[in-house]
C-alpha cells in the first residue's frame, strides 16, 4: 500500500509545476502574438528593399562591383548562429544546434561562428566552435538598433576578407506548431531573381552604384532583423506548445495519483474499520 | 487632381500609407518634390523633414536617412526611422542634440566625428518639425 502522506505531497508538487508551467504557457502566447505582429509590420520594408535590389543588380553597369555582392575564393565561412537565450521551449534548441553541428562537419573549409543568444553560445563554446562573436541577453522585443551591431560585424568582417561567405541560421516560423531550423546563404547577396517585363528605367540619384552601396548594407541588417524576429516567435510558440504539453502531462498524472489516493484511503478506512469491528467482536 | 499612394515604411512598421497629392523629400542632392506621374526614380535620402500634402493640408515627418522609389503607380520611401510630428518626444530629442553637441566640442575625428554630426542632423531635424507642429497648432 502506498504511502498516503507521499502520495498527497507528491500531487501537491505536480499541481505547483502544473500552475507554473499553465502560467508559462500563456506568457509565452502572448510573447508570441507580439512577435508575429512586430514580424508582419517589417515585412513590407523586407519585400521592397528585394525588390530594389534585384532590380539594381540586373542593371549591367552595376554588375557585382560592390564588395558585398562579389564571389570570392572560399576559404572561411561565418555562420550567424541565432538561437533563444533560455530553454523550455521543445526540441527547437537542440534542433537548431544539431543543424549548425552539421553544416560545420560537412565544410571542407574553417567555419567561423557569430553566436546570437546563449543557448547557441554555449553550444559552440561546449563543441569547441570558433565563435568570433557572442551577443546574448538581447530583449523579446529588439529594436533594429539593437541588431546592428551584429551585422556592422558580419559585414566588416566580409568586406575586410577575414571571411568569404556568411550564413544564416535561424529557426524559421511556419505555424504556431511548426518551426523549422533553416541555414542560407547572407552574403555574397544573391539578389532575387525578377519576373521578366517588370523592369522600369529608373532615373538614379546620384548614382545607380552609390544607391546600391548604401541599399546593400542596409538589405544585410534588415535580414538580420528580420532572421532575429522570426526566431523570437519561434522561440515563444515552441515554448507554448512545449508547455501546454507540460501542463496536459501534469494533469494527467494528478489525475492517476489522486486515484491512487483515493485507493490507498479507502483501504485504510477500510482497515481501520475492520480493526474496530475486530476489536469490537474480541471484546464481546 | 490626380493624387498617388505613399508608402513609408521602416523596418520595424508602416509609418504611412495614404494618397497623396505632393511629397517633398530631403534628397542627396537637395531637396526633391514629387507630384503625380513623376518619372521612375530611385534615391537615397538624407536626415530630414519629409512633407506629404493632401487635399490642402501637410503632415510633416522626421526621417533619418532612406531611401525613395517612385514606381509609376507609387511612390515608396523606405526610411531608417521615420516619425510623424505627433510622435516625437521633444526633451528626449533636445536630450540628444545636447549630447551630440557635447561630442562634437571635444575635438574628434574620422568616425567619432562623422557619428556625432549625423546623431545632431538628425535631433535637429525631429526638433524642428516638432516645433512646425507647435507652432501650427497655436495659430
């Protein structure tokens, strides 16, 4: 017979972690909505500068000159690592880093990591990555200030040489139940491929190349941004769902331990009746 | 009168998006309006007051720096920042004009320089259109 002092104990800790983890559940719902939102706003400043580029880059006097769209021998690539700073939140973690492990075991060249976030931190410190940048604690609602400082080092890094080719990895938000790591190519730029017909001549002030130079820099940070939004809303719809599992889970098993309780009472009621009965037909 | 949409966007949200019959926009190269079927146009913009004119009234926006498309059907301004006279918080805008101008006194220069001038362009410009608001409302 289980012990019933336990057992009650036992039901009162799994309904406190069921409290907190129904709490967390739905702060991290209404992170999410935020997100979303703050994702959906920059979206059609994300759609135009694409557009503006791909129309500047089919012009064939700007023909790849600037710095940031020119290929170059690869001999070291830098990955910008984006992952959350706390846990909690499911598999997608450990996704997101098993997606970097991976990518760096399949290049035949140096890979170079730039860590946003400390899960991503820590994972590259633990497998001895060479990180050549950390940026942790950054808030749920970054400003597109806050992100600058880690492309002026991903482009000042490209544009002195130190790095050939930077990618991106981030957790990419699909639904509220789905994320998806995904891992691409930042720079060079690639500029998007334009429908053709859709090409307008363009009176350039003061010249195509010193609009595309000053469009370029900016395309990289707004991907940045961008790339961090999507991964704070993934980051607060992986937790919601991981956490509303938790709480299903936990009331789950108060619900199998108050039947255990509740057994475990009646027998001994039971016991204690019999006792008594016992008692009372010893003493008569 | 034929009019056109605008739309300025940052990349944190849509700042406007109306029709319009006038744009005056703080080009590289000095000071640039727009009326109706403009010829396609790709600019970069300084720190500056953007106006939009509509059926007899202005709006007066602070922009620090962006670029502008205009599009045979639209025109597009894709701004670093950019805030709309109503928005802007004067003492925290006098706050940064104060500390750019400190900046600037010690004498400084290539980066350091650049930064602290581009950093009082721009708390100029939000005072001064702060200040056309203040000043439109009196009268």
């Amino acid at each position: 017979m289980p012990d019933i002092r336990k057992v009650r104990r036992r039901i009162k800790s799994v309904q406190n972690i069921a409290k907190i983890t129904r709490a967390m559940e739905m702060i991290a719902a209404s992170r999410m909505r935020k997100a979303q939102e703050r994702g959906l706003q920059g979206r059609p400043y994300a759609e135009k500068i694409e557009q503006v580029i791909a129309d500047l880059a089919a012009l064939p006097e700007t023909s790849l000159r600037h710095p940031l769209l020119q290929k170059r021998d690869i001999k070291k690539i830098g990955v910008v690592h984006i992952t959350p700073d706390r846990g909690l939140c499911g598999g997608l973690n450990a996704n997101l880093n098993r997606q970097l492990g991976n990518f760096i075991l399949k290049q035949e060249v140096p890979v170079e990591v730039v860590a946003v976030g400390r899960k991503g931190r820590d994972f590259s410190v633990r497998s001895s990555c060479s990180l050549c940048a950390e940026f942790t604690q950054l808030s749920d609602k970054p400003s597109f200030i806050d992100t600058l400082p880690i492309s002026n080092i991903v482009i000042q890094e490209y544009t002195e040489g130190t790095i050939d080719m930077v990618y991106i990895s981030y957790a990419q938000f699909i639904t509220t139940m789905v994320q998806k790591p995904v891992l691409h190519q930042l720079l060079p730029v690639q500029p998007a491929e334009i429908p053709g017909g859709q090409n307008v001549d363009y009176i350039y002030e003061p010249t195509a190349e010193a609009v595309l130079g000053n469009l370029l820099p900016r395309f990289v940070e707004m991907e940045i941004y961008h790339a961090i939004l999507e991964s704070i809303a993934s980051e607060q719809s992986a937790r919601m769902v991981a956490m509303r599992s938790a709480t299903d889970s936990a009331n789950e098993l108060i619900g199998e331990l108050t039947l255990i309780y509740n057994k475990a009472r009646q027998e001994s009621i039971t016991n204690e009746l019999l006792d008594i009965t016992g008692g009372v037909v010893a003493l008569e | 009168m034929p009019s056109f949409k605008i739309d300025i966007v940052t990349a944190e949200r849509i700042v406007y998006s109306e029709d319009v019959d006038e744009v005056v926009a703080p080009g590289v190269s000095g000071q640039l309006g727009i009326l109706p079927h403009h010829a396609p146009l790709m600019t970069t913009l300084e720190a500056g007051e953007l106006v939009v004119r509509k059926g007899g009234q202005e709006e007066i926006m602070a922009i620090s720096g962006g670029f502008l498309e205009v599009r045979p059907d639209h025109v597009i301004v894709l701004a670093d920042q950019a805030e709309r006279a109503e928005e802007i918080d004067i003492s925290r805008a006098d706050e940064a004009r104060k500390r750019a101008e400190d900046r600037l006194k010690v004498k400084q220069t290539g980066m350091d320089a650049l930064r602290a001038e581009a950093a009082l362009r721009r708390a100029l410009v939000r005072l001064s259109v702060a200040e056309k608001l203040r000043r439109r409302r009196k009268v």
